[in-house]
C-alpha cells in the first residue's frame, strides 16, 4: 500500500534554512517507520540522513518524532500511522542534519549524575549480596535505553538545557535505588541543585515519550523522597 | 588531518571494547572510537545470559563448562584458551557485580542462573542452570555499566567515528584512520596500542539477529593489512530468530521451557536430539529446523516453526522473558503468553575471526608473529573459544573476560613499550585519497543492489545446510560484486553526517569479508559444527582438524592456509546430544 511521509530535511552545508520533503512509499505487511526510512534513503534519496542500528528497539538510535509523538522509528508500526506520516528530529535538541541531532549535552548530563555503583564497602570474593525483593527496588530504572525521546518531550528541558532531564535523573534513581550503592551525598550538589531534581515541574511528557513504557517522573519523586529523608 | 594521541586506542564500544578501555584506562591515557554511540552497540541486544560455574542453583564446576564449551564447538576450539575463559568466566562475573551489573537474584541474594542449550553437569549428563542473568536484559545491562565505568575511569570517547584504514608499518600498528561522522572530516589517531573489538558480522546475510552495524569492520581491515582471517566457515545461525525478521528470541525461552511445534504438532526435536531435546546447543536445532522446514513441515508449509511459551504460564513469562514478551507484541502483533511465536533460524554469530594468542596479540601469520601493538577481542577475534559452534551464553563471556585480559595486556604493554612514534604521513595519505575516491563515486551501479544481492544470496547459498556447487556460484557471485562495486556512485555529495558514504564503505567492508567466507567453506569437505555440507556430511578429523587461515595476497586473491588445534584434556568424540 502506497504511504506518504513527509520528513524534515536541513543540511546546512545545501541551504541555510529547513523544510520538509514528502517522499510516496509502497509499503509492505509489518514495516516500520525505519523500514520505510530506508526504503526511501535506498530507493529514491541517499541524502537522506538518520541514525539506526539494531532494529528492535534494544539500541536507542533512531529516536524521532513520528506524527507529532516521539517515539523509535523501528518499533512504529506504519499501519498504526494515520495520513500523511510527518517524521522530524527529536525537539529541544541541535539538529545535525535531518532526523539527526546533537545528543553530547545529553550523554554529559548523564556523566553528570556519576552514574556508576558508589559502595560504601569494599567486595568479598563472591557477590554482594542482595535480595530479590531489593533487586526490584531498581525495576524500571535499569531498563532505560538512552534513546532521548523523554527529555526531548520535557518542556523543562525546552526551557533551559541545562536541566539534567529525565533520562539522567532516572539513571539517578538506579543508582541510588540500588540498595548495594551509597552515594546519594556524592551525588547531592548535581541533584540537589538548580538543574537537578527540582526543575521537573511533574508534566509527565516524558512518561509518554518513553518507548520502554518508564516512568522516570515517578524516579524523580523517588530522588525527591530520598534527599527530604537524607534531612530529617 | 587532525592528529590525536592516546596510549591506547580502542575500536568498539561493545563489552569487550569496553572491559579492555575501562582496565587499560587505570593505568594508561585510553581513547575509544565507536561509529554508534556506545550504548548502541550490539552487545546490549545479548538477552540470556553470561555462563559461569558460579554454582549458586546446583551443582556445577569449570571443568563441566569447559567440557561443554569443547564438545559444543564440535573438538574445533583452542582448549587452552577454552580452559582460560570457563576459569576466568567466574571471579570476571562477580567483579561485573561488583561493577554494578543489576543481575537477577536466587531467594538468598546470589546471581541467579538459568539452563542454556548445551549446558549440562557431570561432563555432559543432566542440564545445569549456568547463565547468569538479568532478566532477558542480560547484555544490555552490562553494556550500560562497563560505559558508565568507563566514564568513571575518565576514558576519551570519539563517538560516531568510522574507522577507514590501519596504519602498519614493518609490522608495528601506529595507529588508524577514521572518519569524524558528524563534520566528515578525516582524524590520525596514534597510539601504541590499537585494540580491535567491532564485534560481528551477519549484516551479510539476509535473515539475520544482527544490527546494521554489524559489518565485519575490523575484520576487513586486518585483512586489507595483510593479516589472516580464522575459521571464517563458521558462523552460527540461532533457532529463534522471530519470523520474518529474524530478530533474537533468546535461547532464554527454551532455557525456561519452551517447545518447539513443527506442522504436525510434533515436538519435532525427539527425532533430532532425544536426550536434550530443545536444549541442545545452536547448531543441532537450527539444522533440525532447517530440515523440517525443507520437508515441508513448516508451519502452514511456510519457513517458520512454532516456539510455544504458553505453558510456561504468564508469571513466569512476564518475569523472566520480559523483552521477548514485548519484542514479540510489537514485531509480531503476538501474545506469547497466549499463542506461540513464529520462528526461523537466523545468522546469528560468528565463530572465526582475526586470530590472536591467549594475550589478545593479533598474529600476523594466524600461528605465532604479533603484529606489534595490534590487539583484538570479542566477536572480531578468533582466539579460538568457540570452535566450530559456540555455545549460549559464552559469546558475552568471551566479550567480557577477553576484553579484560586485552585491557590489563595493553596497559602492561605500553608501559615497557615507550613513547608513541610520530607517524609517517604516506599511511595517512592513502587512507584520505581512498575516502576520497569513494566519495566521488559516480558509476551506474546501485550500493543497494549490491548489498541486497550479496544478503540474498549468502542466506541461499552459505545458510546452513551448503554444498560444494552452492559455495562455488557463491565464490563466483562475490567477485562479481566487487567487479560491480568498483562502478557503484552516490548522490550525497556533502560530508556532514553522509551515511550514505559509511554504508558504502560498509558494503565494500561485508564484499571482502563475504568472500573469504565463501572461499574458506568451500575449502572445509566436512561437516562440523556450524559448517554442513550436504556433500561431506561427517566430520572428518584426520583431515579438517584444523584451523583455517584466508590470507589477503597483495594480488587481491586469496591462499589458504592450516593450523592444527590445541587440545589438552578431551580427545574428539562423536558428538550427540
């Protein structure tokens, strides 16, 4: 069946300003939104720019905003898609070139968050232990993929980019959830301040954006509870 | 040309490019180069499991998994290096702990483990629970950590970074050339050190678990150096590929109890396998699929078969199989907690690789000359772990515990090794006016045809089940894409983020690769492990006991070489499961 998509395009190294080019796919029983993106980057325009890797929604390459929605282009069914399908980059990040955008700032807000195990006490030579109850405790947290569809949904973020975001603060949360980690206090001056945890205005846009169907505004409310705990 | 220096650079952001920057990085200035981010390496789509002898969930030993890793690889691994990496497979999985990994639990609070096909204790008898595990999040969860430690230990990141071209010299690697994606400009790194870790291959295959890109990177630029490739005949096809799309359903949904249905309703593994029916290692099943598949006891007569959880029950499934669960609902429009999966065999893994000794040393004669300063681990190298097949679980073990090795290696090396070398400017000179001459590509040919041609024809032709006409039309095939290649032409003429000319080069980089595959099966008149022949369908050890190593010959051709295999402790005997 024959779909139409309409995709930004920019490549400032061409012309100075972006617009949008409508491409006409035939499209075949089960593809994707990636699927018909390579069909047209094969077929029609090799210009055409976009990150993907594993095609099933594990790597978090090919985030987009697909009809008004982020989401990953290779988890979105075409047939799920009414009208003409309009696919744009990420908002609230620098574009690079088409579907592609600058994702630097947020790899360092993750590195900002020191989101590695802190551990109070050295190892034994076997495991730390820990007990399937606390093991879930990091449920919903670990399973984040980085793809960027939540923090680019968050309007705090749109506002100031500063703002850690909700994909650094759920990395946060996985951490200090962990019950083998104790570096809530060393991670207190990133969180506990102007762009950390109290910039969320609890929108819930990022809930939404999540491809992995997260939660990272309930994450933040977790890092909210800790750090009032930490004070009492 | 900008000019970077590091003690050690690494190619690859999976596990094991990650375990050796993170080990080397504290002791020496560590830069690593991914062309993805390195969350998005393919590492992070292992879902079963990491196998270890931990014990925690029955009796289990090393030497149990070393014997499992030996008869799984059907007598054609390195049993030196196999014995090396189920001894090391434990204290490297409770520093992985250590580090942070978010592994499953037992109810006292141990690493939980799972069954795996080919896992078994007592030297072949009963099934042992080996894979340690996070739920079927396994590989993404030890990705994560090893870059969030990395981060930790102040490594340099180049992310999307295309590496083009090795710079060796009187058999000292220097350093490489890559391409900065984003800007298209060309970067020199220099270094002591270079370590290889670019994961697989199967992108050459058209049904494949594989992600884009997986395209045999550093094997096609070892060998363009004229190093040797290892066992390239090898390459493991996974029963569980979803069907049509051939994404990874882990062995993790047989491990826990899955059946295989064909057409008639038959658990059809009792004719292939009675004793450990579905749990036998890769190779048997797929080729059990494969065959009734081509008697036509597909389902609905299609090529596909039925994996059925649902008796496993929703529980169990939502708490164990959660990704596979959700991978299933969205690719296939299927509940597997009510209704069966349809699945296919899938390119999955691939055994062979740059061969290097037990220190990660490439060899640059397959046997025992180091190139200096080369290294190489994970999917990449061929050391030999896996043999002729590998088994479950051993593949992000291997990734782990040789990405380590690789790490404390290097840092030992540079070291005692000196100062970095200023490089030469001819190396870097021929690496830009190869770019460019792609980059002006403006033939007939279309990069799509050809890649699709070559996918195609290496899943008809070089699937499992070969033949010695099937590998000769191959061979021929090949060299005709390349003769094709060498007119294809693009159309993006600009250099910021061109993946038009990285997919490009990726297709020349699976030409190459594909080739010395054909050639290196074709060459094999046996049949062993991974590698059927129709043709020659027994294993044959007094001829085909060994190694194969495809050198590049300046000519473009390609000579065959031998090896003999190391064995130390099992003798060959007749595999049957």
């Amino acid at each position: 069946m024959e779909r139409q998509f309409k995709i930004y395009r920019f490549n400032p190294e061409a012309a100075p300003a972006a617009s949008f080019q409508t491409y006409t796919v035939d499209i075949q029983h089960a593809w994707t939104v990636l699927d018909a993106l390579n069909a047209i980057k094969w077929d029609q325009d090799g210009s055409l720019s976009f990150r993907r890797s594993c095609r099933h929604g594990i790597c978090g390459s090919c985030a987009m905003k697909i009809n008004g929605k982020n989401g990953l282009a290779c988890e979105v069914q075409v047939e799920s898609l009414k009208g003409v399908i309009t696919v744009e980059p990420l908002p609230g990040f620098k574009v690079i070139r088409d579907l592609v955008t600058d994702m630097d700032g947020f790899f360092s807000h993750l590195e900002a968050v020191k989101p590695w195990l802190i551990a109070g006490t050295p190892p034994t030579d076997k495991e730390r232990v820990q007990s399937p109850e606390d093991r879930k405790l990091i449920d919903g947290l670990y399973e984040c993929i980085l793809c960027g569809a939540c923090t680019s949904a968050c309007p705090s973020y749109w506002v100031n980019d500063d703002f850690l975001g909700p994909a650094a603060l759920l990395k946060a949360a996985r951490y200090v959830m962990d019950t083998r980690d104790d570096g809530l206090t060393d991670r207190l001056d990133v969180l506990d301040s102007r762009n950390g945890i109290w910039r969320c205005h609890t929108i819930f846009n990022c809930v939404e954006a999540c491809p992995k169907s997260l939660n990272p505004t309930e994450a933040i409310v977790k890092l909210r509870q800790k750090l009032a705990a930490l004070r009492i | 040309m900008e000019h970077h220096r590091h003690d050690v650079v690494v190619v690859g952001a999976g596990i094991a490019g990650l375990y050796a920057a993170m080990k080397a990085g504290e002791s020496a200035d560590v830069g690593v180069l991914s062309k993805v981010y390195p969350t998005r390496s393919h590492s992070g789509a292992a879902q079963g499991g990491c196998a270890a002898a931990l014990g925690n969930e029955g009796n289990d030993s090393w030497e149990f998994h070393f014997y499992d890793t030996v008869r799984g690889g059907d007598f054609l691994g390195d049993q030196d290096a196999q014995e090396l990496l189920v001894k090391e497979a434990i204290p490297v999985m409770y520093e992985m702990e250590h580090l942070g990994v978010p592994f499953s639990r037992t109810a006292e609070g141990k690493i939980a483990q799972r069954p795996f096909g080919g896992h078994f204790a007592d030297f072949g008898k009963t099934a042992v629970k080996r894979a340690c595990y996070a739920a079927d999040r396994s590989g993404h969860a030890q990705l994560h950590c090893l870059y969030e430690q990395s981060l930790k230990q102040g490594v340099r990141f180049y992310n999307e970074f295309f590496v083009i071209s090795l710079i060796i010299e009187d058999g000292t690697c220097r350093g490489l050339v890559a391409l900065e994606i984003r800007t298209g400009v060309l970067h020199a790194f220099w270094a002591r050190a270079v370590m290889l870790a670019t994961g697989g291959y199967a992108r050459a295959w058209r049904v494949t678990s594989n992600s884009h890109a997986n395209t045999g990177d550093g094997l096609a630029l070892v060998a363009a150096a004229g190093v040797p490739l290892e066992d390239m005949e090898f390459v493991q096809f996974h029963p569980t590929g979803l069907y049509p799309h051939g994404i990874l359903i882990s062995e993790a949904a047989r491990g826990e109890g899955g059946y295989l249905f064909n057409n008639d309703g038959m658990r059809f593994m009792e004719k292939y396998a009675k004793s450990k029916m579905e749990l036998a290692p890769r190779d048997v099943v797929s080729r059990a699929e494969q065959t009734e598949i081509d008697e036509g006891r597909g389902i609905d007569g299609g090529e596909y078969l039925h994996l059925d959880l649902t008796h496993l029950g929703e529980k169990t499934i939502l708490e164990r199989l959660p990704q596979i669960h959700e991978l299933v609902v969205k690719f296939a429009g299927i509940d597997c907690t009510k209704k069966p999966i349809p699945t296919q065999p899938t390119a999955h893994y691939s055994m062979g690789g740059i061969p290097t000794d037990l220190d990660t040393r490439v060899l640059r004669d397959g046997k025992k000359q180091a190139v200096e300063g080369l290294f190489a681990s994970g999917e990449c190298a061929c050391v030999s772990n896996h043999g002729a097949n590998r088994l479950g679980t051993n593949s992000t073990l291997e990734a782990a515990v040789f990405g380590r090795r690789g790490g404390m290696v290097m840092a030992r090396f540079v070291k005692e090794a000196g100062p970095i070398l200023p490089g030469a400017e001819r190396p870097t000179r021929e690496a830009e006016e190869g770019f460019e001459h792609l980059c002006a590509s403006s033939g007939p040919e279309s990069a799509k045809r050809i890649r699709a041609e070559l996918q195609a024809s290496m899943t008809d032709n070089v699937g499992i089940f070969r033949t010695a006409a099937k590998l000769q039309k191959q061979v021929a095939l090949i060299r005709d894409l390349k003769a094709r290649f060498e007119n294809v032409g693009i159309s993006d003429r600009s250099r910021r983020f061109n993946t038009e000319i990285t997919e490009l080069i990726e297709l020349k980089y699976m030409l190459d690769f594909s080739e010395v595959i054909a050639v290196s099966a074709l060459a094999r008149e046996e049949s062993r492990g991974a590698h059927s022949r129709n043709d020659y369908p027994k294993r044959d050890d007094n001829q085909w006991l060994r190694h194969t190593l495809a050198f590049r010959e300046a000519d473009g051709s390609l000579r065959l070489d031998y090896k003999p295999v190391v064995i130390t402790r099992f003798q060959p005997e007749e595999r049957k499961y």
